[in-house]
C-alpha cells in the first residue's frame, strides 16, 4: 500500500527562457523577481504550504545560482546581522528549506517537460509526487497545490492536475482536457491531447501547470515517445495512464498568472503588488495616473 502523503515535488527548471532575452541571458527566467521574490520561490512557498518536505529541481546550464538561492549565503547574513537589518534577514532565512530538503538534478538534453520529469525518477523513487511548473505562479489561500492534495486524499490517489477554462483559440498552449462527470472543484478526466488546434481540442479546460502523479508515470515516460513539438510530453505520458486509476482535473480557487510570457509576467507583479499592503498604496497612484491611451 503506497504512502498516502505527497511528500516530493519535482520543479522543472531546465528551460532556456529564451521569451525573456536578453533578461535571462546570465540569469534563469525562474530568477527573475514578481515584486522581491524570483518566480521559483512561489513555487517552493506553495509546495512547503501543501506538506511537501522534498523538493527536487531538474535544472540544466546556467541555472547554478537557483541552488545558491535555496542555501545559506554567509556573508550577507553577517553584514545583516551586523547592521541589525533583521526584517532583511528574517526574508532570507525564513525562505530557506530544511537541511536535507533540496536535491538537484540536470536535464542534459531539451527534450520535453516528460523527459525533465523522468530525469527526476532516481530522486522520487516509488511513490505519488508533485510536478510544479514555476512559470505558472498561482496566488490564492488555500494554495492550488494544497488544494489538489486535498482533493487527491478525498478521491483515494490516482492522478490529479490542475486545469483551468481558457477562450478556444488558446488551447495549442496548453494540455487539454476531454472532460467527464464534475462534482464540484473535481471534474473526471477521460481523454487528454497536448496542445491541439482549437477545431481538435476536445474542450476548452486546459491542464496548468500542477500535477501530482503516481509513480506508475515513469514506466509511461520511459517509452520515450515524441509527441507534439517532436518533445517526449508528460501529457502523453499521463494519458496512458487513463483507465488504469482514478484520473481527476482539480478547478483551484487561486488566480494564475503566466510568467513564461511578458504580459503574464507583468501582471503578475501588478496583482502581487496590488496585494502587498507595504507597497500598494503607491503602486495604486501609480497605476491610477498611468495614461494607457487606448
Ligand atoms: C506545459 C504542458 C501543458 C500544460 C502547460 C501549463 O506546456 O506541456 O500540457 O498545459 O505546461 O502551463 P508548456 O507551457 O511547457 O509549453
């Protein structure tokens, strides 16, 4: 009887960021800041919030400083200390997960998110685990992982994503849903496509970027097979699975907000920042007296 806890989230953050140059020239586009926190701490915060204790993080080139910023950084600790800055330092270290907690592991080659998962099997072992795709960030309480873990507990395991309704014309971003009886949050999954035409999508509930996963994915992943964009697709992956358990779309009550894109990025700092009681006084003025023109 498998462990009925999710307790390991995988974090993909092998991508090259290439929508966010030359931003994400030196820096990993999960660095970039939404207000004062990079995009990747979001996901982490969400994750610890829904009971996760391991966190994994499948990084590749050039994403070295991600590992820096989940580890002590000395010498800025001291100079805090020193100066007795301790809401600065209380920032830095109340974001530090547990001794232990974070693992790392490369995705040598890009070859799809399916294959960024696999890369993380060694890492998860045999038991359900979390996928969180950092660029979708999700701002709400309960969190949208928690929300899902809850939902997972209820319906007794199998496989749970998060999905969302988005207009028809987008439904070649995404994961889509072919959907079956909906009870509430939790709608039955029959059918998945990766990123149809609008005229193929079998609806318009879309997967975001949560998943929690049994360990029978990795057999699935193993196969290898290129799907859409010739990527080896978890989505794939997880329709194979369909008919083999209980297979759930969880609607969260969270806002999601797109940060691989620019304008998702961007409103992203807006409704953080709009949230923030320190610094959405000043940003409402400055919203207020923007002329946008049309
Ligand atoms: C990935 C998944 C897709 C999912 C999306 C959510 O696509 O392949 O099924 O709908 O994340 O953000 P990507 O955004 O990596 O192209």
């Amino acid at each position: 009887m498998p462990a009925m806890r999710i307790r390991k989230a995988v974090f993909p953050v092998a991508g090259m960021g290439t929508r966010f140059l030359p931003a994400t020239k030196a820096i990993p586009k999960e660095m970039l800041p939404v207000v004062d926190k990079p995009v990747i701490q979001y996901g982490v915060e969400e994750a610890r919030e829904a009971g996760i204790e391991q966190f994994i993080f499948v990084t590749g080139r050039g994403k070295h400083v991600i590992e820096d910023h989940f580890d002590h950084a000395y010498e800025l600790e001291a100079l805090l200390t020193a100066r007795e800055k301790t809401r600065e330092l209380h920032s830095l270290l109340e974001s530090l997960p547990n001794t232990g907690s974070v693992s790392f592991t490369r995705q040598q080659k890009p070859l799809g998110l399916g294959h960024a998962v696999l890369c993380a099997q060694h890492l998860v072992g045999n038991e359900p685990f979390a996928v969180v795709l950092p660029d979708d960030l999700m701002v709400g309480q309960p969190g949208a992982l928690r929300q899902m873990v809850d939902a997972w507990r209820v319906i007794g395991g199998g496989v749970v994503v998060a999905a969302e309704e988005k207009p028809r014309e987008e439904t070649q971003r995404y994961g889509v849903i072919a959907p079956g009886v909906s009870r509430g949050a939790v709608t039955e999954v029959l059918g998945l496509v990766e990123k149809p035409k609008p005229s193929a999508a079998p609806s318009n509930l879309c997967i975001i970027g949560r998943y929690i996963l049994p360990p029978e994915i990795f057999a699935e992943l193993e196969r290898r097979e290129r799907g859409a964009g010739n990527e080896i697709q978890l989505t794939d992956a997880m329709a194979r699975l369909l008919g083999k358990m209980p297979f759930h779309a969880v609607t969260t009550t969270c806002a999601r907000y797109d940060c691989g894109d620019k304008v998702g990025f961007l409103q992203a700092n807006l409704a953080v920042g709009l949230a923030r009681q320190d610094i959405a006084p000043a940003l409402k003025r400055i919203v207020r007296a923007l002329d946008v023109g049309d």
